[in-house]
C-alpha cells in the first residue's frame, strides 16, 4: 500500500439547497452545499453534468468563467446563469477573507 499523508477529516452538518431554472430553453438544475469550509464559499454542483466549483455572487459576475465551468454552448445562457447566481450565491464580505 502507497504511503500518504493525512491532511484533514471533517464531518459537518451543512445545508444543501436544490435550484432549478429555465432560460431561453434551457433548463439548469444545481445542487449548492452551503458549508463552514472552503472561507465561505458555497460548492455549487451542476445535476446535469456533474461539475462543480466554490462560488460566490462576486465569482458568479464573470459569466465567461461560469460558460467553461459548467461547459455552456452559448454567452446567453451564462449571462443568464450569472444573473441567477448573484441572486442565490451569498456575498463575501472583506472580513471573512481574512486569515
């Protein structure tokens, strides 16, 4: 067996809220996993493809970023995901990313 080290183990009690949405035909269905990890930023999974990524509503402003994460076809549809993001994503304040 290949030696490894152990870096963390948390067990956590989060919230988990499933969002789903039609916009210009089509339909997006996330899950995002509200968490003390990752310095407050959700983990947003799309339930279609299986990807995911930590985001904020001030991530979620750069539609061109959500387009290659979530494998979009068009602009429209990232704009519109963006849209919908800053509205359900929290907001990060400047003190919780502090260290």
């Amino acid at each position: 067996m290949e030696h490894y080290d152990h870096l963390y183990d948390v067990s956590e009690n989060a919230n988990v809220r499933f969002l789903g949405f039609v916009s210009e035909g089509t339909r997006h269905d996330f899950g995002i996993v509200f968490t003390n990890k990752f310095y407050g930023k959700p983990l947003v999974i799309c339930m279609q493809t299986g990807q995911s990524t930590l985001l904020s509503s001030e991530d979620a402003i750069n539609p061109g970023y959500l387009k290659k994460i979530f494998r979009l076809s068009s602009e429209s549809q990232a704009e519109a995901l963006a849209s919908f993001f800053q509205e359900y994503l929290p907001s990060l304040s400047l003190e919780e990313n502090q260290y």
